[in-house]
C-alpha cells in the first residue's frame, strides 16, 4: 500500500471516529512520532559541583544490616 493510500484511507477512518476517539488516533499518532525520534541524552553536570559547599557526617555508631540495606 502507497502513502498516499494509507493517508487516504486513515483519513477516511478517523472522519467516521467521534471526536473522543479521533482525539485517541491523534495521541497515539503523537505517541508513535514521540518514540521514534531518537532521545537526546542529557547534558552531563561536571564532578565536584558543589565542592566546599554542602557537608554530610555519618555517625561513628551508624550500623546497617544487609536485609534493612536491601529492604527485606
């Protein structure tokens, strides 16, 4: 089937559609063109950005077990 033949024949289809469900062609139509354009990773942050800004102490009688480290 050509381009022009499925566009045609989509359009057909999605006229006969009430408008709830025309809107459901069009998100999942959104949905597909979404996920196929290729994902751009994010931009990555340097290390030691907040060096000298923020502080964390641990307490020296801090214990975990194993089952409450993994949630058990």
């Amino acid at each position: 089937m050509t381009r022009t033949a499925i566009e045609t024949q989509a359009l057909d289809e999605l006229s006969r559609l009430p408008p709830e469900q025309a809107q459901e062609a069009l998100d999942f139509i959104l949905f597909l063109r979404a996920r196929a354009q290729p994902r751009v990773a994010p931009p990555v942050r340097p290390l030691g950005l907040m060096r000298g800004q923020a502080t964390c102490h641990i307490a020296e009688d801090f214990a975990v077990t194993d089952e409450d480290l993994l949630c058990l």
